[in-house]
C-alpha cells in the first residue's frame, strides 16, 4: 500500500515565555492557533526560528505596557527584526473592540 506523501505547509516561529499573569490563556491561546494551522492543513512548529511571538499584557497604558514585556521577553537582536506580538486585553464586554497598534519594533498585532 502506498502512503500518501505528507504536504502540509510547515511554518516556524519562535514562542517567548508570557508573563506570569497570562501563563494559562497564552496557552490556551497557542493551542488555538495550532489548531486553526492544522485545520488549514498546515502545521506550526515552534523550533525557535523566526518569527518571534510576544505576549503582552495590555492592562492601562498600551505603549508602557508593550515596552515593559518586550523588555521582559529578552529578545535577542536576530529575534527583535521579527516579532509578532499577542497582546492580550482585558476588557468587561467581549464585544468589545480593542484598537491595534503600529510600530517598527513589532510586525504584526494579534489583539
């Protein structure tokens, strides 16, 4: 029997540690986005190659807050060239839209 040659589409990145605050959704939060991969018939491997995801916590002033974990995140300077942050919000009504935000330290937003 012949085995069907397996094409999925691989794509890496690199996964920071998350504050401690947001050790639990973080996780919950990557398994989501592993799903929705292999849901697309793709998978995510997270091999510490770039792009490099940071979570934020966002919990009253943006741009203090994304500074503050970025710092934490330690990134190397190869990491830094490539980040994607996951910045999570608390907010009371799930409804509730959260702006994105823009800045060459960060590519791409996932609020």
């Amino acid at each position: 029997m012949l085995k069907k040659k397996n094409t999925a589409k691989v794509s890496s990145c690199n996964i920071k540690s998350p504050p401690s605050q947001a050790k639990s959704i973080h996780r919950q939060i990557v398994k989501l986005i592993k799903n929705k991969f292999v849901s697309n018939g793709s998978e995510l491997r997270i091999d510490g190659q770039n792009p490099t995801l940071v979570t934020v916590v966002n919990a009253s002033r943006t741009k203090s807050d994304i500074d503050r974990d970025m710092r934490a995140a330690k990134l190397t300077s190869s990491e830094s060239t490539d980040v994607i942050l996951l910045r999570i919000v608390p907010v009371r009504d799930p409804k509730q839209k959260v702006e994105k935000t823009h800045s060459e330290k960060y590519m791409l937003d996932l609020t």
